[in-house]
C-alpha cells in the first residue's frame, strides 16, 4: 500500500479521470474518442422501441398496483405494516425506519433548518468584511466562527449529553493527525482509529455514561436528544475525520507552495483545485476542524465534502450557487418528494417484501416486487441526500448531487457506483483506491474498497455479500473492457447489439446484488431466484425480461450519445 505522497500530484491528477473513466459496455466507450454517431431517436428502430416502452412501463405499474390492492390474496400478510395515509382511502407503507425517521421529522427538520439559515445570513451580513478576500496564511475565516458554535449548539439538540462523546471520539482523531502529521504514523493510526471506533461503536450502542464512568453518572444518559442514536449517523462523520487527517498529511508531506495554484483575488481556477490543492497549514486548527466535521447542514448524512474543499469554500465562496439555482434545486426536491408519496400510497412493496408475502406469486410479480423495492431504496436516499445538500447550498457551500442519474438508467456495473452517492465515490477514490495504486491494480483493490464500503454501511454478513458480489460482478466488464474494447471493435455494425447483451447480464446481476444488500438479504433472494428459475414459466419469463432491458438498454445508450453530441459531461457517467 502506498500511502506516501511523493508521487501526489500524479495520483490526484488521476482520481477524477478514474471517476471519469467510461465503461467498456457503452458503444461510445472508447477513453480518447470524441466522435458520435448519427442521431437514432427517429428511426424504425427506435420507433418500436418506443411502442414497447408505452406497453411494458404501464404494465409493470399495474401488476406491482394489484399486488397493492385489499383485495389480493397476501394483503392480510402484511397490512399491519401499513399506515394511516394522507390520500383518501390509501395506506402507505411507511415501513422502511430509515425513511421513516426522516419523513416523520421533516416538519422538525424544517424549522431547525429555517432557524439556522435566518441566523447564518445575519452573521454574514453582520460580521464578514465587505471588502473581497486575500488568500494569504492566517487569514481570518470569519463564517467559521459561526459554523462552530452553531455545529456545538445543534449537536447537542440532536444528541443531549451524547455530544460529549461525540468531541471525546472526533478529538482523540484530531490528536492523532496533528501529532503524527507527515509521518506514515498519521494514516495508519487515523485509519485504525476510525475503522475501530466504527465497530465499537455498533458493538457498545453508542456507550453509556454509566458504564464508562460509573453508577454516579447514570443520570447523563437521561439527556438523549432529538436523535439519541447518535452512533448510526457516525458514518458519515468518520469520513471527515480521515479527510482532514489525510489532507493534513498530504499538506505536510508536499508543501503547498509545490502545487499550482492561483493566488489572485478570486479563487480557485477550478473545483478540482479546491479539492487537490491543500490549505495553508494554519488553516489545519481545532475550530476549523470543528467547524468542518460537524457542520449542521451536512452533518446527518452528507453529501460529503472533503477539508480543503470546505476551507476553500469558506474563503472563497463558490459561484455556482446562485439565488436561481437554489430555489430550482428546492422545486426538484419537492417534486421528488411528491413522487415518493405517491409511490409509498399506491405500491405496497417494501411491506410486501417484509414480510415475504410472496408465496405463489407469478415470477413477474416477484419481479416487480424486487424492481419496486430497487426504485423505492433510490428515492429514499436521494430525498435525504437532496434536502441536505439544498440546506448547505442555501447556506452557500457548494457539494456535488450524489445522485447523477435515475436508479433505472444504468446498465454498468463501473457507471452505476460512479453516479450512486456520487461523493462517498470520489471519497473513496481520493483516500483509498488512489493510495491503493489506482487502476492499475483494480482488479485487486476494488475488494478492499468495497469491503470497507460494506462495513462503512453497517456491520452486517448480508451487506459483505452485497460487497463482494459487487467485486464479483465487475469482473466481466473488466475483462469484457480488455477484450472486446470499442477501440479494436466499434467501427463493426454488430458492436452495439453485442455491448447490449452484457449490460442486459450487468443489470441483472446489480439488481441481485442491491436486492441481497438493501432489501430481502441472502434468504430472500435465493427465494425469489427458485421461484423464477425453478420453473418454465420462470425460464420464459427470464427470457421475455431480457428482450426488454435489451430495448431499454439501447435507450439508455443513445441518451448518452445526445449528451455526447451537445458536449454535456454527464455521458461520461
């Protein structure tokens, strides 16, 4: 493992060109080609493609719809997950409790957030200088003041007396990085230290003042917050401590007057120079390291943001964030949530799937329940990850959509975790699979990466399944990428329908593998999987799924030849 940033500039140069990389199963995946094809979308073809979709799609809602109904035969299995709605003469399935905390807080939530963001504005008002900023070594941030004591104020709202625990864990981290610092001491102690704070925590519960101090301190247990598990949300606060201790590092071990940087009035050239070109050492304290690790608005669950990128930020404001640009980003939000509602009121799935009322159902119904339940576990992640980034855009700080594309728009394996939780994937790539070797030991360190992905969500045997399947799976579109590349083969008419058939397998197995991960675990699955293979109306239902994720395939690759022609990145992922 090489951890040592000698070669820095080089690996980091690499790291947005591995989030980048294509896949080989795009028919436009060639890493240097900028040519496209001819435009698809009024052609035969695609005209019954299109005859296909308004058949296929509204199907798949009606059966999923019926499997809903009072009247179906499993509706008794599971009714009382359900809940009281807000639709006339609907329940919704408000059974998933990760959702549920969030949907039943929102009206909390908002408040806290309207509360913040009134008090945020003042102070910017009130304390920043009018006059632009120089970028110079301690230079004063003066919004980190207020981060600060707003981070202490809401931590402790939302976790009482745990808070303390909380500034034990987060400082002996900070200890150990400034202590070690450009020594090989600072990543192995900052990694061992929170990877073990992660299983001691989940092993203790979140600890006890009464077992850690004594009988005399039972009482402190008592002030628990609006949120008393404090632990699970943890995750995402050790992501920030490697960060900071790593950027530290980096910091010391190449000295920031090595990189290329722009020190005139106006900031970073780019976002990728927030990210690689380190703060100055002074900027390396204890308030800004508090300021950044439990900053409120992306505290709860992200999206993840890395030291340098906060600081920069701080001090040179991103322009991207615009008035527009935020109240267009708070309009999606909320026809996403509408979508959700209508979804949860009318498709019974995720309660379905609980309590495995599935017995006797056909195998397109097993599918639809899978399918649905995949579709449900997207939203419920984009919703959360979308009101908090909305928080710190309004706030003014600037952090990348982790989702890029709609859950049913993905048909690589490599694609699909570049634009799911898009920021834990650029996390992942500059602190561990860029220190790794990168992609040229990728056949090797993605087990690594996708171990500790598995364990960062939760200590659990089916989530390593969910983690090594994933490994497994990319095995054939790597070697698919070496073998059959769109250098040596895409000029060949036959290219196109070829890459098709292995992103039909590609979905496939990503749906088996978020199936055993998020959803009905190993048990549930090899169910499921008996019931489809187990018979030959499974085997023909199997065959009659794969001709249309081919069409659906052949769509999906055609919108990222229109986002090639008009010069949009997006197609890259």
């Amino acid at each position: 493992m090489t951890l040592d940033s000698s070669n820095k500039p080089r690996s980091l140069a690499h790291a947005e060109d591995a989030i980048h990389e294509k896949s080989p199963i795009s028919p436009s995946s060639s890493s240097t080609s900028t040519t496209t094809s001819p435009s698809r979308w009024h052609t035969r073809e695609f005209y019954f493609y299109y005859v296909c979709f308004t058949i296929v799609v509204p199907y798949m809602f009606y059966v999923t719809y019926n499997l809903s109904k009072e009247d179906n035969p499993h509706y008794t299995e599971y009714e009382h997950l359900l809940s009281e709605g807000w639709i006339p003469y609907r329940k919704v399935d408000n059974s998933d409790a990760q959702y549920a905390t969030f949907r039943d807080n929102i009206p909390r939530l908002f408040g806290v957030v309207v509360g913040y963001l009134c008090l945020s504005h003042l102070y910017r008002i009130w304390a920043t200088p009018k006059q632009l900023p120089v970028k110079q070594p301690h230079q004063p941030l003066h919004r980190i003041y207020f981060f600060f004591f707003a981070a202490l104020t809401v931590i402790t709202a939302f976790h009482g007396t745990s808070m303390l625990k909380i500034l034990a864990i987060i400082t002996t981290s900070y200890w150990i990085g400034q202590s070690a610092g450009g020594t090989m001491w600072n990543p192995i102690g900052s990694w061992t230290f929170n990877l073990g704070i992660l299983f001691l925590n989940e092993w203790y519960d979140g600890y006890r003042f009464g077992a850690l101090l004594g009988p005399g301190f039972v009482w402190m247990d008592e002030y628990k917050g609006f949120q008393p598990r404090w632990h699970i949300l943890f995750n995402f606060v050790m992501l920030r401590l490697v960060s900071f201790n790593m950027d530290y590092y980096w910091q010391i071990k190449k000295p920031r007057d090595q990189y290329e940087k722009d020190d005139r009035l106006g900031g970073p050239i780019s976002d990728k120079d927030r990210i690689t070109v380190p703060c100055f050492a002074s900027d390396y304290n204890y308030i800004n390291f508090l300021a950044y690790v439990l900053y409120p608005p992306l505290y709860l669950c992200g999206p993840i943001i890395t030291f340098n990128d906060f600081v920069s930020q701080v001090r040179y404001p991103s322009h991207k964030v615009t008035r527009r640009f935020v109240i267009t980003y708070a309009v999606r939000l909320a026809v996403v949530i509408l979508v959700m509602e209508l979804t949860l009121h009318y498709l019974y799935v995720v309660s379905i799937s609980k309590a495995k009322a599935w017995d006797g159902d056909t195998p397109l119904e097993l599918s639809m329940i899978g399918y649905f339940n995949l579709v449900i576990i997207w939203m419920k992640l984009l919703i959360p990850w979308r009101f908090f980034r909305l928080w710190g855009l309004a706030d003014g700080i600037f952090t990348e959509e982790n989702m890029v594309r709609c859950m049913s728009n993905n048909f690589s394996a490599q694609r699909f975790w570049k634009s799911w939780h898009r920021t834990f994937n650029r996390w992942t790539v500059r602190y561990i699979f860029i220190p790794l070797g990168g992609s040229k030991y990728m056949a090797y360190n993605m087990w690594v990466v996708f171990t500790f992905v598995a364990l960062w969500h939760d200590i659990e045997l089916k989530l390593l399944a969910w983690g090594w399947l994933i490994c497994l799976f990319l095995m054939p579109e790597l070697i698919a990428s070496r073998v059959f590349s769109f250098k040596k083969f895409g000029s060949k008419p036959y290219y196109r329908f070829v890459c098709g058939v292995g992103a039909v397998a590609n979905i496939l197995m990503m749906m088996i593998a978020n199936l055993v991960g998020f959803c009905v675990g190993v048990d549930g699955m090899v169910d499921m999987l008996n019931h489809i293979f187990g018979t030959a109306n499974g085997l023909v239902f199997l065959v009659t799924v794969s001709v249309c994720l081919f069409i659906a395939v052949q769509i999906m690759f055609e919108i990222r030849e229109t986002e090639k022609r008009r010069g949009d990145p997006k197609w890259k992922m």
